[in-house]
C-alpha cells in the first residue's frame, strides 16, 4: 500500500496524496470543513445551497463550460453536503488531471453565484422530493429525535423557509467565512505526483492564510429518548430506533463496525435474517452509525406494514438484549470480522474510495491509519467488547424513536416498550 504524502501550503490548503502507478486514473477531491452543524438556525441548509451553486460557474468558467469540460474528459463532477463537511469530486484519467483541478479550484475559491433564483428553485424541488420519500425523511426526523434542537438534529438540506428567502448576499458572505483555505484539503489518489499537484494548487489558490469563520456548537450531554412522528398516506411504516453513539476518534469505533455488521450491517446480519429471510415482514432493514467530534449515532431502521410493525420492534428488541449479553452464534464474531476487512480490501481498487478515506480523516482531524493498523484494530476486538457496546448504546429503553406512517396510535403502541 502507497504511503500518503502531505504538505500544507502557506495559505492553509493541506494537500494530501496517494499515488498508484499501476492506474490511469486520478480521483480528485476537495475537502471544506463545513456542513450542516455550523449552522445558525436562520441558515440551515446554507451549506448545501453553496453546494449547488459551484456547479453555476466561477470566475473563469460558466455553468455549460463546465459541463462540457468534465463530459470531454470523460470525467464525471460531483459533490456532497453532510453534517460536517462538504465535498466537491471527480475522477479523470491522469492525462487530463491539472484541466479537472484548474477548474475545481476556480469553483472553490471564487463561485460566481450565479442563477440564484433558478437554483433555490432546483433545491426547494429537492426538498420536496425527500418529503416525499419517507424512506429517506425518517432519518431526518430521527436525528432530530437523538440531538433535539441541536443542529446535528436539523436535515443537511435544510429548510424551504430558510432556502427561500436567503439572500445572495448572505450566501457570499457565508461562503467567504467557511471556505478560507485553512478549512480546506485536497485529496487525491491515483497515477498522480505528490510535488507536481502540490504546485498546480499553490498556483490557483490564494497564498494568504485565513483563520475560518464558522460556529460549530458543540452537543453536550444525552437528551431524553422521544418519539417523533409524521404522518403520512402510506402502505408501510417507517421506523428509525436510534441513540447515542460514540465520537469518530473514540478507540472503540472498530469494535463498534463488528457489532453494526453483526447486527444489520450485512445479508447475513442478525435483523437481515430475523425480519427480512425468515418472517418476510420487511424489504428495508438494517443498522448504521454515524461518528461526529464529540458524539455519534447509532440506528435500526426498517419498513413494515402494519401487521408485521410490533413482531419487528420485538425481535429488534431481543437481538440488541441478546448482543448485549454476549449471545454470540457460532463463528458470527468471526464473519463480522472477515466481512469488515474485505470490504476495506475491496475499497482499496478504487481510486475514489482512497481519495474519499484521505479527505475524510485530514478534515475530520483523524490519524490516516495504514491498512494494516486498521485490520489489527478490527481482529482485536473480542466478544466483550462488542457486548460492552450493545449494553451501553443499543440498551431498548435509551433508544429514540422516530416514524412515519397513517396512524400515530399504531406506531406508539409498537415502540411504547422501547421508549417507557
């Protein structure tokens, strides 16, 4: 495995790299150290809105100039909003890298904001659309549940409220604080040279430092387990069961991922099998964590019809009591673990998951652990220290519940025993 180089430039940029000689491609990625959580309530979903406007042109190119740009290059432009960071990315054949990240950096550093009207349409319609999707609204209503009126509880899209009545001129402004260089990383992984990238983004950004200027509040202390509801004209019931989780460089994230892919993490997880394989009594249902500086979540979620909604909550219940007390199956321990390192195996051939792993832990503060390290880590954890987890974060009664369906009664009565 290449080993990563760094270098952080005057202004503050940090370039980080990974080179592999034996690819004709370069995946690219710029890191900005803002999302979601460094909202005012009056700006919720500024964040995501910038996002969309880099796509609109910047000093040098238009929005059509762009996207011939990258479909000549047989590249494809993209980028992410999430509560914590925002990310602009794209993979191209190495021939074509300094075109890709002339143009990228132009976005970063100097968007035009242009066509503000027409996209605050675009990202209101966005907003719409997830209303729309219950599968995909619960998740908002459960963070919502777990951090209360904290803004890791609040939908990285953000608001049409807030959406359609920001003004250009605070949308600048917000952009000017948040994008500073020191708030930023270039990530890329692929047949690139570490010292050559390193000068092309000493050549397009600005050399002057800037110090951030972004609030990020920090969640302190557990809030009371609610339910939270919608509802909605639907066939199923969709339901989040969610708590507290562990911060992203808490030692016992590895043990964390084995007890996630025991529980619904994979085909042959526990609820995968229990709800989906042998009752038939959801399409939809699985586990995730999220980690964050100084809390995590973690979730069972799943969707049900109405016959099948308190059988699913009950056998949710017995597998976190049964983790939690150290039920483990004949070698699940093991699988769990195989299971992480091939995916962590299998994510290395690809140029844009190793460039996303560099962006991610340099933004994020976390030391960028060898492949190696990180499937030590996995291969020490033990039956205990999974059990210790399930007891102190999947416990039933901590649990937040959040749902979406026709009928309020139905859903509190399902959850009641999880949540009294």
């Amino acid at each position: 495995m290449a080993t990563p180089e760094i270098t952080t430039l005057p202004g503050g940029v940090r370039v980080v790299t990974e080179r592999l000689a034996g690819v004709r491609s370069v995946a690219l990625g710029y890191w900005i150290g803002v999302g979601s959580r460094h909202e005012r309530p009056d700006r919720a979903g500024v964040s995501h809105f910038i996002e969309h406007l880099l796509f609109k042109g910047s000093s040098r190119y238009d929005a059509l100039e762009l996207a011939e740009l990258f479909d000549a290059m047989g590249g494809e432009l993209n980028a992410a909003t999430s509560r914590d960071s925002t990310v602009l990315y794209t993979r191209v054949p190495d021939s074509h890298m300094g075109r890709a990240l002339d143009a990228m950096s132009d976005m970063v550093v100097a968007p035009a904001f242009a066509d503000v009207d027409s996209e605050r349409e675009v990202v209101l319609e966005e907003i719409a659309m997830v209303d729309d999707m219950p599968q995909d609204l619960v998740h908002d209503l459960a963070a919502t549940a777990v951090f209360g009126d904290h803004p890791l509880g609040r939908p990285v899209i953000g608001t049409a409220a807030v959406i359609s009545s920001i003004t250009p001129r605070a949308l600048k402004s917000f952009h000017a604080g948040a994008y500073a260089c020191a708030n930023v990383v270039l990530a890329a992984a692929g047949n690139v040279r570490h010292d050559a990238l390193v000068d092309l983004v000493a050549k397009w950004l600005p050399k002057r430092s800037a110090v951030p200027k972004v609030a990020e509040p920090s969640f302190r202390g557990a809030v009371e387990p609610r339910r939270l509801f919608a509802k909605r004209s639907t066939e199923q019931y969709h339901v989040v069961l969610s708590g507290l989780g562990l911060p992203r460089g808490d030692d016992r994230r590895f043990a964390l991922s084995v007890l996630d892919a025991i529980l619904g993490g994979a085909a042959s997880s526990r609820l995968f099998q229990e709800i989906r394989e042998k009752r038939g009594m959801a399409y939809s249902v699985y586990s995730y964590t999220a980690q964050y500086a100084e809390t995590g979540q973690v979730a069972v979620a799943f969707g049900t019809r109405e016959e099948n909604l308190g059988e699913c909550i009950e056998i949710v219940e017995r597998e976190l009591v049964a983790l939690g007390n150290g039920e483990f199956r004949p070698g699940e321990l093991e699988r769990a673990k195989e299971s992480l390192h091939g995916r962590l195996l299998l994510a290395q051939e690809s140029t844009s998951n190793r460039m996303t792993r560099l962006g991610k832990s340099l933004i994020s503060g976390l030391e960028l652990q060898t492949l190696a390290e990180t499937t030590r880590r996995i291969d020490s954890v033990d039956g205990e220290q999974v059990a210790t987890l399930a007891r102190e974060l999947y416990a039933p009664t901590r649990f937040a519940a959040a749902g979406i369906g026709p009928k309020r009664g139905v859903f509190d009565r399902a959850v009641g025993k999880l949540t009294r």
